[in-house]
C-alpha cells in the first residue's frame, strides 16, 4: 500500500470542527490549532467530516494560525501512519 507521508512543511493533524465556507479547524501534530481552508480544486472532489485525518501546508505568514489542506486520508491510511509514527494525536 502506497500512503502519502508528510513531506517537509506539511503537519498530520485531525479535523476538529467544521466551520462552513471551505474552512475547518484542525489540530495539528504540533499542538497548535489551526483555522485552516480546502482549495477549490478539492472542493467539490473530496468531503471532509469531523475526526478525519488531514496533512495541512501552513502559510508562509501566520503560520502557527492558519493552513491549506492539501491531503485526507482514509482510515486505513491514518492508522499506517499512526503506526510508524507520524500521527501523534
């Protein structure tokens, strides 16, 4: 099975509440919560709910606030994760 691992600038973090408008708040594995919103090319292309498991790209500036999602995985993919060590929630 082929999962996408975090690569450098991204954090594995979990969705928390979904606030409308594209936009979610997410815990992110560096205990930081962020507000964080799903580009328009993923949009219509992938539903997201509470307690999914999302790799977020913080901003350049504010980045300890807000973020892009660019990724959500499956359950079977976030338990793999999990596992090796990625996902510390």
């Amino acid at each position: 099975m082929r999962v996408r691992s975090p690569r450098k600038g991204e954090i594995p973090g979990v969705v928390e509440q979904i606030l409308g408008h594209g936009k979610l708040k997410v815990r992110c594995n560096d205990k930081n919560v962020r507000l964080c919103r799903i580009p328009g090319k993923m949009k219509k292309r992938i539903w997201i709910r509470e307690g999914d498991v999302v790799l977020v790209k913080p901003w350049d500036f504010q980045s300890d606030e807000k973020a892009d999602i660019i990724w959500r995985y499956t359950r079977t993919e976030a338990n793999y994760l999990e596992r090796r060590g990625f996902l510390k929630i």
